[in-house]
C-alpha cells in the first residue's frame, strides 16, 4: 500500500471473496494498480492498513468523526475519507 501513497490514489477498494482470492484495487488517473490477497481480511483490518500505508508517507494523522460510521483522517498533506 505505501508504495502508492505518494501518488494519492482517490480510490482504495477491498473486494472479498469467499474462495481466499480477494483483490485490493488502487486508482487514480493513470492509476490502476491491482494486486490479489490470497488470505481473508476484514474491513477494519484493510482500513488500518491503508491508515497505517497513508501515516508513513504523509505523518501522523489526526481523525475527524463525520457519523457513526464514517471517520476523516487528515493532515495539512493529505485527507482520507473512510467508509465501509
């Protein structure tokens, strides 16, 4: 993941699948990048990954609440808006 953040991608996505070959896709202009996991995650999992992914290129980010499931992790480098 890290290794896309500097391009700022506008989407991350997880697609499971229930027979081990799930998929994150990366996009941008330009950008399309998709690489199969061959193990389970969950989305809480995946999100803290991506975080995880974003904090090490930009910094440390702080987190915006925007309702109960939807929360904004933002610097004055980059913005990323999670919502499962």
């Amino acid at each position: 993941m890290a290794r896309y953040m500097g391009r700022k991608p506008k989407t991350i996505s997880l697609k499971l699948s229930w027979d081990g070959g799930s998929e994150i896709r990366i996009s941008r202009d330009g950008l399309d990048e998709k690489d199969r996991v061959f193990s389970h995650h969950f989305l809480r999992e995946f999100a803290e990954g991506v975080i995880e992914a974003y904090e090490e290129v930009y910094g440390k980010l702080r987190v915006v609440p925007v309702s109960l499931r939807e929360e904004i992790y933002e610097n004055d480098k980059v913005s990323l808006d999670l919502y499962p």
